[in-house]
C-alpha cells in the first residue's frame, strides 16, 4: 500500500468519525460553524482523490440541496468531478449540476464537452443520459450545442436515445422558444417513429411546443391508435388527450342523430319552469331543418378505431389512463357506447381519496349530460361516515344529478340519513340537495317541504338556517299553497340567529305579505326593535319588508318604515344608508318625488321568478374532461380548447399513408398462420380508395381477432413473445394486407416478369450464394430472432419468380430410357431453412415401370447436407413425376455427388449450384438493404457486361435485358434506387451495382434494383 | 408538467424540494398552507389549489404532503397517480414512508427522484427497472458501504429500460423459486341498524409475490372467472387473452406486485359475514346513558372471524363512557369522542358485548342515539365472494416452481348503525 493512500485513508476515517459535526443538521448549520468554513470542508473531500471522500461530500452536498439550503458556492469544487469514473459520484454531481447550472452559467460550460463526449459513446445508455443531462442544463449559450445534439439523437439507432431526445424538445423550447421551427421539424422527425418506447414521449413534446400544428398528426394517427396499448401507462395519457382533440377536428359528431332526443328528453323538466315555450319550439324546428339536411351519418373508420383501440385500457390500473380514456368516450363515443366508461369510473372510486375527488367532479359532470350511464352504480356514490367532507359533498352533487322519479324515494332516505351525520358543512350541503332534488322533481316537491319543515324544529341551528334558505327557494315557485309554512317560518324569527335565514324569512313575508297580513306587520315591529344589532344583511332585508309593508299596508305600518329609515339612515355601513335613502325617496311621497315613485308598487312587488337550483358542475363539459381547467372550472395556462365537431368531415385521405413503410414483425408466428387462411384480395383492392381500404381493414380486423386470439391461446411457448403481439392485431391486419399483395406480386411476377405498374416497393435479391427477399419493413431490436422467423414464414408464402432454368441431371439416353431434370424452385424448403429447395423432375421413357427411385450414397464436402427426397416407388412409362429434395450447399459452390437409385440401376450424378440458386428469404428495410449494399465490394461482386442493340434504348428494354442476365424478376423500390438505375442508364450499359446482405458468416453478392413510376415517391 | 415536489410534514415544514425545471421558491407552499388552516381534517385540503402562478397538486399519506407544482394544463389525475406512485416507491424502498425514513434515505430519495422524472414527465416508474438504477437500501448494504465505501448506485447500465417487457429484470436468479398469490376481498358495506343491507361490494386483489428465474410465462385460471365483474390489470396481463378466455397470462415482475384488481358484480348477493346488534339510549333530562353492543358471525361458512376491531363516534355530548367488555379492550377518547374496542376473535359459543353506561355533559340536549359503528375484520383462508383459482401453469423456463395461493377475506368500508328513515315517513 502507498503511503499517498494511507493518508486517504487516515483522513477518510476522521472525517467519517467527525461527519455529523458538519453540520448539515439544520440546527446547528448556521449559527455556530460559519458556511464558510462548513464548505471549506466538503471542497477538500471533493478534490481528495478517494471516490468515497467524493461521494460522502456529495451526499451531504445533495442532502443539502434537499433540504433547500444554499450551495451554490461548491459549485467549482463539484464541477471538477463530472468525468468521475464513480457512477454515483457522477450522478450525484448531475443532480447538483442541472439544479445550480443556472446560476452559475459560465461555470457549468466546464462541463459540457464531457457529455458531448458521452453523445458519442457506443453504449446507448451512456448517449441517453449525457443528453438527458445536457438538455436540462439550462444555459442559453449552449442552445445550439443542445439542438445539435437532440437531431442527431431524433436520428439514433436506439429508440431509447430517441426517447431521450422527445424529452429534450420541451427543455430546450423553454429555454428558447425561438428554436420553436427547428424543433417542430425534429418533432415531426420523431412522431414518424415507430417504437412505443417514444411514442409517448414525442407526442408530450408535441402537446408542449407545437400543439396547434394538428396536420403533424394526420400521417401519424393509425399508428399512434395501433401503438397505444404498447405505450407506457404516462405516454398514453398525454397520447389519448392529444387525439380526443384531433378527433374532434376530424371526426363528425358521432350524435348529431340523436342531439334532438336528447334535449326531449331531458328529465330535469327544466323547461318548465325557466325555458319558455317558444324558445323551446324553435330550437327544436332548427334542429329538424338541420337533421333534414345532413346525411345519415357514417362513422369515419378512423374515428372507430380509435374507440376500439382505447377501449382496453379502461382496464388499466392507472387511474389516469382510465380517466383519459373516459374523456375520449365522453367526448367521442356515439351516446350508445359512452356507458362502458361508467364502470371502470366507479372503480376509481375506491381509490385514494384525492383520486376519488377527480373522478367525482368528472363524474358530476358527465352526470348532467348523461345520466342514465351512473343510475346502476347510484349504490356507489353512498356516503360514508369516514369520506371526507370534499367527498362527501361530489357525491351528494352527484346523487342529485341522479335523482329521477324513479329513485327519489330511496335517495331523499338516504339524505334523512345524511342529515344526522356529525359533520355540519355536510348536513348544509344534504340540505341544498333535497332542496335541488325538490326543484327537479315534481312529484317529490311537497313531500321534500314538509321534510324541511321538519328539519325546521331541529337542535341544530345551522340545519334550521340551511333549511330556510332552501325552503325560500322552493316557496317562491307556488307560493299561495303555503302560507302556512311562512307562518310557522315567522315565528322562527324570534329564536334562529343565522343571519343568512334570517334575511330569507324576512324576504319571503316581504314578498308574500298579502299572504300573511296579519303577521307581517307584527314581524317588522320586532324587527325594527332589533335593528340596530342584527347583521348587514339581515338590516337590509328590514328595510326591504318596511317598503315591501308601507306600499301594501301603509296604514298600520307607515310609522315603522319612518322609524326603521330613520335607523338605517345614521347606520355604520354606507350600504344600508344608501338603500334607506334611496328607498325612502322612492317609497315616500313628497313633493320633490320624481316620476319613479308612482312605480314603487311596481319595483318592489314585481313578480319575481324563481330561483334556479342548479348544478355548479352544469356546463363544464365545454372544458375537456379530466383536465386541470375542468377541475379548477378556468382555463389553466397552456388548456388546449377541445374544438367543437366540425360540420363537414375534414378529408379523411390525409391519414392515408400510402405505403405502410414498415411491417411489424413482433407476431411473425401468427402472421404466417393467417396469412394461409386468408384468400387473396381481388385485384380491385388494390386500387381501392383510402377509405375503403381503412374499412376492409377494420372489417377484417374484426372477423379475425378470435381466430387469433386462439391461436394464441394454443401456444403456451409463444412466452418469449411480448404482449404486443396479440394486441397489435390491427397492425398486423395491415401489414398483412400488404404482405398479400406482395405475394399476389410474386405470383403475377411469374407470368409477365415485370411488373411495372406495381405501387408496392419489393425486391428480390439474387445472391451467389443465397436468395435474398428484400421488404420493406420496421426495424426490429432483435435482428436475429427475427431472421429466423420470417424465413419460416416464407415457407409458404414465396412463390418461384421469374421464369425457372432447367438443368439436366440425367440424360434420357445415359439413364437407359430415366429422364431426370431439376431446377431450383426459389421455394424455401421447408423441412430445414438452411437448405436450398431443388425440384426434380422424373420422366420415363421406357416402356416399364421404374420402381422404387431413390437416393443413396451421397458424396458430400464437410459441412454440406443433404434431404432426399421420399422414395417413389413406381413410375409408370411415359409419366413424370416431380418432388423436391433439399441440400445445404453451405454456401459454396461445390457440388452434392450422389446416386439415384432405381430397383435395377444406380446413377451418379451431381448437382451444381449456379450462381444466383442460392438464396433464403430475409427481411430488411429499405436502409438496411442500402446499407449492405454499401458493404459489398471486391470479392463479392459480380460484374458482367451486357451490349445493348440499338432496339433496346428504353427503359424497359434494358430491363429486361438486365433481367434476364441476372436472373431477377423485378420490382418496384423507392425513388433513390431508381435514379441510381437511370444514372447508369445514362452510362451506356454498364450495370454493377452490388447488392446483399452481410449476416456474419456469408456475404452475399447480387443484383437488386428497381424500376417504374414510384406513385410513393412525391 | 411536474415542476417541483415538496414534501411537508403534519407539523407544516417543508423538509425535502426537489426541481424539475427552474427553481420554484418555497414560498409557494404558502398557499398550500392556507388551505391547510382552512381544511377542518387534514384530508380535506383540496387535492388541486390554483396559485396566482401555479397551480399546487397534493396527495397525503401518510401523514406527509406531497405537493407537486404545476404551471400549466396538465391532468390533475396524471400528478396524483405519479404522486401515489412516489410514495408506493419509497415504502418499497425503505419499508415506511415516514419523515425520518425519507430524512434518513435523503440521497437514495433524490436519485429515485431524478430517475422518476425527466423534465416533469415521467420516465421510470416500474419498480423493477428503479431497484436495477438504484438498489435499496439495506442493513447489510449500509454496514457494507460505509466499510468499503462502494455505492448503492447499480452498476450495470438499466437494460430494463430497452426491454419490450420493462417491468421485469432481466437475469434473475433465485435458487428457491416460489410464486405466491393473496386474494384478499374487502367488503365494503353500508348497513342498517336493523340490520339490513343498504349497499355492500366486494373488491378484492390479487397480489403476487413471485421470485422465479429467469423469464418464466405464466398462467392464472379461476373455477369462476365470471365473478370478475370489473377488473383492471398490471400491464403485464395480456388483455386479449382475458377477453377471450378468461385466463391470466403474464410475465410476471420480479417481486411483489399486485397482479389484478377486481369488483365483484353487485348483482351477486354479497354475505354479510358480521352482525352487530347495539343499543343506546339517553333519558330527556337524565345525565346517563345506556350502551350495549353485542357482535355475532354470520355467514362465514365456518371460518372464524379475527382481528375483529369496533369504532363508533360517539356523540359530543357523551362525556365519559364507563362500560364492560366481556373479551377484549375498549378505549374512549373524551376528546374526540372515539370508542374503540379491540374485540380480537368472534367465538361463536359465546359472543362479545360491550355494555354499560354513558355520562352526559349536564343540561345538554338529547343526543342523536344512532351513531356510526365502523367495524374491522379478517377472516382467513376464504375469499367471501366464492372466488377460486383453479390452476397456475408456468411455461419458459424448466425448474418446477413452488406455488402458493392464500386467500383472506378482510372488512374495507363496512359501517353500520345508522337508522334509515323508512320510506313511509319520507312520503308522509
């Protein structure tokens, strides 16, 4: 051991001894060891050369930032540790970093080229958490190192380092917002992706920078309902409220149909009492005329899509992805299907009590739209003695919504109950709620007055007071019915004390004093006693019943009204002075009185209508459900408004996405298996139009899912497969889609080799040693399983292309009358991916039955195998028979020796393969191909020149020159393979280009190109 | 969205910040504890209180406030669940969430912290993927850092995070694998006084506790899967596989983990496994009242009903109680006016009873004889709802792993006492 650590150690012990004398304790902190000399101490450990002193200082430096004490100071010291080789340590110096790279701004530019340097790094995780750490440095003048860095992340290989990018967007837009055009272009970049993994985390930068650029979507929006299941619990929330929007701006109402029942309908029998008549018929005449002109409506398949999708994760067990998910059926499902959303609400319900709290007040609002939905679940919205009073009074708001004929009775029982409960604000609340229920509901209005008038003998004072105002409001709507309870409510002025009832007592026998004149009188003579000791409110209510009295019954109460504005007049409360004033100018004539007093009667006994009891949470719903500005009932900074449907469908084309680019391959298995089941789609599939093909694709999609879904089930071994695979059915419908239509290329390919006319990008690859099928397809992590399954999954599917060259295996005359033939049929061979399929051809040209042909004795080179092909044990003259027999040429040229057997001869014959036979079906993208292509040179390319006559200058000539040379069919590619086929066109004829695919052990060499007018291509 | 996260304690102190974005001064938690003050219950402060400039999200539990700032819209459910997930992550830390294990834990808090959020939005919320970033702390561990000096900090780099099934580890190995299952059911219950039932639910869980090797596939069936009315699942769960057959299939996390929530279709009739007979009376004018409750099983299908424990918020008038339990202890609080009564098991030979007398305050008014009577309990080895796992099947991996299937019946809301007005009196 060193000395030099010997020391370190000796001085890590005594500090460690002396660590709590640090005094990161806040009580000791700062009065007694100076921070000066505090940091003095965790400086030295920062540049001791010990990782632990490091991260013991760290520590304390974090603990430190916890606990919101200052230690902007260390910031040099700590700085100088961002390379340490100590993960913790380095994190560590992370937090402090990103926490005081504000403050210290040119300080914190130390640190920047580490993680440019960790930007590089091979190791994907190493580039996602030096990105993650730059981007969140907030220093402008690194703004154009960090752009930099987020485009060339938004265009890394690993999807997580692209995660890491979307989270940047938003980071750097709040550090510049000028860099706002430049980022929309990495957004689009990014929402173009298609792993899950950054599904989520672009469409938050998207809600954050640019959510106004709703056309960003279009191209984007099957992919983003495919992919949701797969997204991450918080990525699907910021995903689905982004396309409750976007549905909103494309999609028709889904309930136009039906808007008109819905306002019949409306059990609240509010029209009667507020809505006049006329209104109410006109209304409803436009909405006929309307109705009249619209089409029957047709749900967009996109719209439909986009509710299937979501529908599962009602399921979730995060209460924000199931509330997301009930907005969007709030806002987007026809009125039949919204009900499903009311169960997994209900289910929140037994959440935590501040999830509880969102959910009700969603809950409360969907309540007035569309009660019917919660009526089966009114059970749930119980009260519980131990709900808390925020609770308690979203339920009660939501049993009211509820309440109809039919139930009123079970809920006003359920009230009584409430009545009892110890919590007061509660009991004032339950009080509101019979009254509302009372004002909705005809039937129960009596009975729910003489309940309150019960409640108006109560101990409870507060309940009494709640009991009167509400019952003043329920009085105003048939007033001459109840004189007695106004009476009963006279008398109460003599004990209750709450000002707020007492102001309405006073009121109502102002207002219905020719009900009770006997009584009102005598009220006004007690009032005027107490006058001077009652409440603002109460005082001005006095005055009111005075002027209310001395214009109906002045005789006996002219002198009170003198008395009672004499009071008001030298009163404290400028109010109360003003309104005595001004009622007595008005109420008592004098000969200055102005024109207004003959009116008097008319001002103050108008007949006034009644108050509407209803629902705070009435209206809402013009906020977006579930989001803050709905909660809060105002728009939150940075609410996206939830645009109303627009009148006339948008074009739905925009969402077409010509050439799906990419197929998923995480269900290769039950791809293969569908794919044999389903018949070919007509030819005019094809052409069909957008949104034909959206409605086959979901058509199919639905016929399909149990077939799957069984599939599935059958195979317990699929384990090692995610849950993507069966969820992603919808994806797979349209890749198979494709898939078909490749296929029916193939086959046609074989009849008339080029297929010009043909949208779909293909190609086919013949290499020198193996048969390369090139699609185009999405990138898959996992290249190697994904090799082997899709070869599998060829087995069926490739036909032979281009037309077959016969080789001569054994001539009829050597063979003693046994022709034989083969040909390499491009066919996968099935019992083994590693072997080349090779058809043979038997014929007999004797005139005896050949018997029992075999193979035998095979002479092959190390490595190579052989299948043979099942014994025929007759063939008669003049028949031909066909099999297939497989060999593993391991990639060589060398030929398989073997003996064809028949009951009386042996044969030795010898199969070699030409160059371009070799072949195995491999998927690849566009990008892959090009980037194989660019790594085959030398010894594994093949050139061959070909003189064209002067007949063959178009196009398509040389096409089928080339073709025929190279022993390829064709197809279409993308625009850039195509330019490369008219630059060497351009050369005279000249074609080398060299094609393949590079797998480790093999090399491949070949000729791929493409050829025709590319629709895709803009 | 999430700004910043400040966690106060019941006494009102901030006593951990954490920033997202730029710095947001404490003294925006000023509002918070207006609202506070204002609240009569610590759970009554409004989740979600609008600040001239942010907006402030809380969640409470366990006697801490977790205050998340927010500046713009952003679902409130969003912060709230994230907050719920914070907390759920340190007790699976720390085993407690309380101020001294957070105060204690301060640096591992703030690393999960940091990998918890990327700029306000969540990044790694599994619990696996964390405890691979970051390992929990442990007695061992502690003793073993602070001598070598080495780190918490996991050294490998979080695969987990690149996997297509992130919320499991990859290379586990355990050398006894075993798989557990708890069916607990909670019985949620309104009841009369008289004894009939106004509402009851059953909600149960499963929660798993699987420590198996490598990535096994496995399969959960039920004899009666269409008791499940409504279910919601760990992501792991494939759905399709559930809509078509009503089989669980999953790769499990690693550790625990609650598999499957579900509410048991309220049109079943749901048993009321606890009765509970009480009387109490007050005389007009007296200073005494009578007290007696008596408690007796009831469907439970022959399993005994334990840890049976009784509440009832007296009325404010009551004050003293002076009563006899014929088994366990009873407490009152005169202050709160809380009785409760450790009853432990129901003995069906011979019931439990609380009786005796109440005193009054003097020249108080009659006080309500209806109080709510909350009461707990557990009954083991029965799920109430008839629910039955009818096999657990594992494929992927070789080993045979031991299974276990416990199932445990408890009471979740279950109150009772209170008199329901009959409907003739409410249409009287």
């Amino acid at each position: 051991m060193s000395s030099g650590s010997g020391f370190g150690d000796e001085k890590g012990g005594s500090s460690s001894v002396g660590e709590p004398e640090y005094g990161h304790d806040p009580a000791s902190g700062g009065i007694f060891s100076s921070d000066y000399k505090r940091h003095d101490d965790l400086k030295e450990m920062l540049d001791s050369n010990k990782d632990s002193l490091k991260l013991e200082a760290m520590k304390r430096i974090v603990a430190m930032i916890a606990r919101g004490k200052n230690a902007s100071d260390l910031f040099p010291a700590v700085v100088k540790n961002v390379a340490c080789k100590n993960i913790e340590v380095k994190k560590l110096v992370y937090v402090y970093l990103v926490r005081y790279a504000e403050e210290q701004q040119d300080l914190a530019l130390l640190s920047i080229s580490t993680f440019q340097r960790g930007l590089k790094d091979p190791n994907q995780l190493i580039r996602a958490s030096a990105l993650r750490v730059l981007s969140s440095i907030r220093v402008t003048i690194i703004v154009p190192i960090m752009m930099l860095a987020i485009k060339e992340a938004a265009s890394d290989m690993s999807p997580y380092v692209r995660k890491t990018a979307a989270h940047a967007i938003p980071k750097l837009y709040s550090l510049d917002p000028e860099q706002k055009d430049q980022l929309i272009e990495v957004i689009e970049k990014l929402l173009a992706d298609k792993t899950t993994l950054v599904a989520g985390s672009v469409v938050m930068a998207f809600e954050e920078v640019c959510p106004e650029r709703i056309d960003l979507i279009h191209k984007n929006y099957r992919k983003l309902c495919n992919l949701l299941i797969d997204v991450e619990e918080w990525g699907q929330v910021v995903i689905i409220n982004m396309l409750t929007r976007y549905a909103r701006t494309q999609f028709l109402n889904p309930n136009v149909n039906v808007k008109s029942d819905l306002i019949k309908s409306n059990p609240l029998g509010e029209k009667a009492f507020y809505g006049s008549d006329d209104e109410e018929g006109k209304e409803e005449k436009a909405e006929a005329a309307a109705l009249a002109k619209r089409k029957p409506y047709v749900m967009d398949p996109d719209h439909r899509l986009l509710l299937r999708n979501t529908k599962p994760l009602l399921q979730s067990r995060n209460a924000a992805v199931v509330m997301a998910v009930a907005q969007l059926y709030f806002h987007l499902a026809p009125k039949a299907e919204v009900g499903v959303i009311a169960k997994a609400l209900v289910r929140l319900m037994r959440s935590h009590s501040e999830v509880q709290y969102v959910v009700l007040q969603n809950v409360a609002t969907m309540t007035i739209k569309r009660r019917g939905m919660f009526e089966p679940y009114l059970k749930s919205f119980y009260i519980r003695s131990t709900d808390p009073t925020q609770i308690k009074i979203l339920k009660l708001e939501v049993l009211t919504n509820l309440a109809n004929e039919t139930n009123i009775s079970t809920i006003l029982r359920e009230f009584q109950t409430y009545i009892k409960s110890m919590d007061k604000d509660f009991v004032a609340a339950t009080i509101q709620a019979i009254g509302r229920c009372a004002t909705n509901i005809g039937e129960v209005r009596d009975t729910c007055l003489n309940g309150l008038v019960q409640l108006l003998s109560n101990r409870d004072e507060l309940v009494v007071a709640e009991s009167v105002v509400v019952i003043k409001k329920l009085l105003q709507m048939q007033p001459e019915q109840h004189s007695d309870i106004i009476k009963h409510m006279a008398k109460l002025t003599d004990n209750i004390q709450v000002p707020m009832a007492r102001a309405s007592i006073l009121w109502l026998i102002g207002e219905y004093c020719e009900h009770v004149p006997k009584i009102a009188p005598d009220v006004l003579r007690k009032m005027a006693k107490t006058f001077t000791n009652e409440e603002d409110i109460v005082k001005l209510q006095i005055i009111n019943l005075a002027a209310k009295l001395y214009l109906t019954n002045s005789k006996q109460t002219k002198l009170l009204t003198q008395y009672v504005l004499n009071l008001a007049k030298y009163d404290q409360n400028y109010d109360i002075r003003d309104r005595a004033r001004f009622i007595r100018q008005l109420i008592v004539p004098t000969d200055k009185s102005g024109a207004l007093s003959k009116y008097a009667k008319k001002l103050f006994l108008a007949l006034k209508p009644a108050p509407v009891l209803e629902s705070p949470f009435k209206d809402r719903d013009h906020f977006q459900l579930g989001s803050l500005s709905h909660l809060l009932n105002a728009k939150a900074g940075g609410y996206q408004e939830l645009p109303d449907w627009p009148e006339t469908a948008p074009d739905p084309s925009v969402r077409n996405v010509e050439v799906p680019e990419w197929t998923k391959c995480s269900s290769r298995e039950k791809r293969k298996e569908k794919k044999v089941e389903k018949p070919f789609y007509s030819d005019s599939e094809e052409e069909s139009g957008p949104t034909e093909s959206a409605d086959s694709e979901s058509d199919s999609a639905s016929g399909s899912g149990s077939g799957s879904e069984s599939e599935e089930s059958g195979s317990g071994s699929e384990s090692e497969e995610s849950r993507e695979e069966s969820e992603s059915e919808q994806e797979d419908k349209e890749d198979e889609e494709d898939k078909r239509k490749k296929k029916k290329k193939t086959d046609r390919g074989k009849v008339k080799a080029p297929a010009v006319e043909s949208p779909e990008r293909f190609f086919f690859i013949f290499s020198r040693f193996r048969f390369l099928i090139l699609e185009v397809q999405r990138l898959a992590s996992d290249s190697c399983s994904l090799r082997t399954s899709c070869r599998r999954w060829h087995k069926k599917t490739i036909a032979p292309s281009g037309s077959v060259k016969t080789y001569e295996l054994l001539h009829r005359i050597t063979g003693e009358g046994l022709g034989v033939e083969y040909c390499f049929s491009r066919q996968p061979f099935s019992p083994d991916a590693h072997m080349v399929a090779v058809q043979i051809m038997f014929t007999n040209n004797t005139n005896a039955e050949t018997k029992n042909l075999h193979v035998e004795d095979p002479k092959l080179q190390s490595g190579m195998r052989i299948k043979e092909f099942p014994e025929i044990e007759l063939l008669p003259p003049g028949e031909m028979v066909t099999v297939v027999m497989g060999i593993d040429f391991c990639d060589s040229t060398q030929a398989a020796n073997f003996q064809l057997c028949t009951h009386i001869r042996k044969f030795f014959v010898s199969i070699q393969p030409p160059v371009g036979e070799l072949m195995m079906p491999v998927f690849m993208t566009e990008n892959e191909f090009k980037k194989e292509q660019g790594q085959l040179m030398g010894m594994n390319e093949i050139s061959e020149k070909l003189t064209l006559g002067e007949k063959c200058q178009n196009e398509h000539g040389i096409v089928q020159r080339v073709t025929s040379a190279a022993n390829v069919s064709r197809s279409s590619c993308s625009s850039s393979l195509k330019s490369n086929l008219q630059v060497c066109r351009k050369d005279g004829v000249q074609w080398d280009f060299s094609v393949g695919y590079c797998d480790g052990d093999w090399h491949n060499a070949g000729e791929g190109y493409s050829t025709g007018p590319n629709p895709v291509a803009p | 969205m999430i700004h910043s996260l400040f966690l106060v304690n019941s006494s009102g102190d901030i006593f951990l910040e954490k920033h997202w974005k730029s710095v947001v001064s404490r003294s925006v938690c000023d509002y918070f504890f207006e609202a506070q003050e204002r609240a009569s219950e610590p759970e009554n402060v409004p989740p979600v209180i609008p600040t001239p400039h942010h907006y402030l999200i809380s969640v409470l539990r366990h006697r801490i406030y977790f205050v998340a700032v927010i500046q713009s819209e952003v679902p409130p459910l969003f912060v709230i669940e994230f907050l719920h997930r914070v907390v759920d992550t340190f007790q699976d830390y720390f085993g407690l969430c309380t101020e001294a294990a957070i105060k204690d834990n301060v640096v591992v808090v703030y690393e999960l912290l940091e990998e918890m959020l990327d700029n306000g939005f969540p990044l790694a919320t599994e619990s696996n993927i964390l405890k691979e970033l970051i390992k929990p702390p442990t007695i061992l561990r502690t003793v073993v850092n602070t001598i070598t000096g080495s780190t918490n900090v996991g050294e490998q780099l979080p695969t987990g995070q690149l996997s297509v099934v992130p919320w499991r580890r990859t290379g586990v190995k355990y050398t006894n694998n075993e798989a557990y299952f708890d069916v607990v059911e909670e019985i949620d219950a309104i009841i009369d006084k008289s004894g009939s039932t106004i509402t009851a639910e059953i909600q149960g869980v499963i929660d798993a506790c699987v420590k198996l090797t490598g990535m096994p596939d496995l399969t959960l069936s039920f004899m009666n899967p269409r008791l499940l009315d409504d279910v919601s699942f760990h992501p792991c769960v494939r759905f399709k596989r559930w809509e078509a057959e009503r089989i669980l299939s999953f790769i499990p996390p690693d550790g625990n983990f609650r598999l499957l929530s579900y509410h048991v279709s309220s049109q079943n009739l749901v048993a009321i496994p606890v009765y509970v007979k009480h009387n109490i009376t007050f005389r007009e004018g007296s200073s005494q009242g009578r007290f007696e409750l008596t408690l007796g099983p009831k469907q439970t299908m022959g399993k005994a009903v334990e840890s049976v424990l009784v509440s009832s918020q007296l009325p404010r008038g009551v004050l003293n109680a002076n009563l006899n339990a014929s088994q366990g202890t009873y407490t009152f609080d005169p202050v709160t006016k809380l009785l409760t009564w450790d009853v432990g098991k129901i003995n069906p030979q011979k019931l439990p009873s609380l009786k005796g007398s109440m005193s009054l305050q003097a020249g108080a008014s009659k006080p309500d004889e209806n109080p709510t009577i909350i009461i707990q309990f557990k009954i083991q080895q029965m799920a109430i709802s008839g629910l039955k796992v009818n096999r657990l099947d594992m494929y992927g991996e070789k080993y045979k792993p031991f299974k276990g299937i416990k199932y445990m019946t408890k009471a979740g809301k279950f109150q009772t006492g209170m008199q329901r007005p009959h409907v003739s009196c409410v249409k009287a």
